[in-house]
C-alpha cells in the first residue's frame, strides 16, 4: 500500500492533446512527443494521476504500465467532461468492503454528520478569515455558526441535509459577494463562476476517488450520498470537507484577475469556455489541490484506519 513518503513525490499531470501529441513510454518514463519532439519525459514512479483532454491513441501495453503503477487517468472531453476512467482497482481488499457494507443506517448517518461538521466549519472559516467584515456579514456568520451547532444533535437525514443547504446559501452569497455572485447552481453551467466551480470539483472529486482506490473502497457506496445507480457515493462524500479549496482558488484567481469572462461564450444557453484556453483555467485548480494534497491523503488514510480499526475519533481537515 503507499506510504507517505513515496506519496509525497508524486504529481497530476494535465496533457492536452489538441496538437496531436504522441504518448507513449521509454524505460518505465511517460514521454510525450509532439512532431517527433520530446516536449514532456516524466518518471512513471512519479506520477499519481494524469488528466487526458480531447483525444488521443493510448497502446494496451501503455495502459497495462499505467495500471503496473497505480496511476489513474482521466480520459476528458474538450469541454473538460470525464467520461472514462482507468484505474487498477483493489477489489481484493474484501474486509474494508464487507465493514462499508455492515454499517447500520445509525453509524452512517453519525459518519455523515462528521462529514457536513467539517465542511461547514470550514465553510464557516472562510467567512471569518474575510479581513473588512460587514454588519451584514456578521449576522450571517452568526447565523451559519447557529445552524452548525445543532448538526450534531440531528436524528435523520432530511435534517442533515436541510442543515447542510442553509450553510451553504449563507456560505456561497457571502464567500463570493464581491464578484457578483447569483446563486449556486451545479451543472447548469448558468455563469461562469458556475462552470468554473464545477470544473474545480470535478478534478477534487477524481482526486479523491483517486486517493480512495488506493485502499480498495467501493466508491459506489457511500454515507451521506446514498448509493445511487452509477454514481460514485464515498468519493462525493470525502470531497465534501475538501470543497472550500477549490471555493478558495476561485476568489483568489478573480482577486488576481487571472479570470477574464471573455475567454467563455454562450452555447445552448450554458457558459463554454473556450477549450483552447482549458490549460489556463485548469491550472488555477490543480495548483490549489496540490497545496492540500498531503491534507487529503492523510484524510483519506485515517477514514481507512477509522473503518479498519475502529478509531474513535472521525478524520479532521481545516482550510488554511
């Protein structure tokens, strides 16, 4: 299983192939040509993840190297929308897998109570790192703190999620007040400060699937996301306290004025950005993940210990 150590020297490739690049590998290294050129060589051991945009040829015996070497690659669309994993799963971890499954809805919705605390503490967080905060601000703070103290003592799933919803619509219209924020709509792409959110956790929630994989748990089954036909539960749940850094990376790039809404147009009524201009907007988030990458594995490795072991205390995280 991997260590930390070895962890801590891997990176996520983002390779477009727009140029019709030539992927392939000489000596257990990734090499990407383009003409004939060598324009990437990057050791195999290193590589924890690759994310592969629009489209390109991958050999069998390439795939079988990827999968030699844990490393999991997200197959994407122009338009940045995954539509095939390879990865090569731990299906033998049977024991993890039967304690997921021998879990009573009690003990879930407790695991799932843990999971929204994180996420709205550091939602909360957020708000209260804002240097010049407002009356109004203030208020809200205090009514988003209100709401989280009494997620601990919720009995049912309805109210968890009740909870969790008015957190999060103080959170969005007060974290991102200042760069005209309407509201937050997943997937319907209806701003650009929509569909750059949902680009940045579609890389969060790989990543997490990514770093889950490692211990063989079935991510189809999860605690606060309930199983649901192709839909990978745990590793939505897991994102879930992760969420703000990609929340942070968002701001911060408007703050620095790295977002220039010309780069996106109106296609069918939702907002594209231009796929050309994908690297640009790509690496505002995977930097931003990367900061926090050892948080996550750490995360990830604890939520396998408290299934494993029966560790008393939940897994923590706190945005910086």
């Amino acid at each position: 299983m991997l260590q930390f150590p070895d962890f801590d020297e891997k990176q996520v490739l983002f390779i477009e192939t727009f140029d019709y690049k030539n992927i392939n590998f000489e000596n257990d290294n990734l090499v990407i040509k383009e003409k004939d050129v060598i324009k990437v060589k990057v050791s195999l051991h290193k590589i924890f993840a690759i994310f592969l945009v629009w489209e390109t040829t991958i050999t069998s015996v390439l795939i079988r190297k990827f999968m030699d070497f844990w490393i999991t690659v997200v197959l994407m669309k122009k338009n940045l929308l995954p539509y095939l994993v390879i990865w090569n799963e731990t299906e033998w971890n049977f024991l993890l897998r039967k304690k997921q499954y021998e879990k009573t809805d009690e003990e879930m919705l407790e695991i799932a109570k843990d999971i929204i605390l994180l996420k709205t503490r550091n939602q909360l967080n957020l708000l209260k790192n804002i240097r010049d905060k407002s009356e109004l601000l203030k208020r809200e703070i205090e009514k988003a703190k209100n709401i989280i103290e009494k997620i601990p003592y919720t009995s049912n799933y309805e109210s968890l999620l009740w909870y969790e919803w008015n957190v999060s619509k103080i959170y969005f219209s007060s974290y991102f007040s200042e760069i005209w924020w309407y509201r937050r709509a997943p997937r319907t792409k209806c701003d650009v400060k929509n569909l750059l959110l949902d680009i940045g956790y579609t890389y969060l929630f790989h990543y997490i699937e990514a770093l889950l994989r490692l211990y063989g748990f079935d991510n189809y089954y999860g605690v606060y996301h309930r199983t649901w036909y192709q839909r990978k539960s745990l590793a939505l749940d897991i994102m879930e306290p992760f969420r703000v850094v990609i929340d942070k990376a968002l701001l911060k790039a408007y703050n620095l004025k790295q977002i220039n809404e010309k780069d996106f147009h109106l296609e069918n009524w939702q907002y594209v950005l231009d796929w050309k201009l994908s690297k640009k907007y790509t690496s505002i988030f995977l930097k931003e993940i990367m900061s926090y990458k050892d948080d996550m594995f750490y995360f990830v490795k604890d939520y396998y210990k408290f299934f494993m072991k029966g560790r008393e205390h939940f897994p923590s995280f706190e945005i910086k």
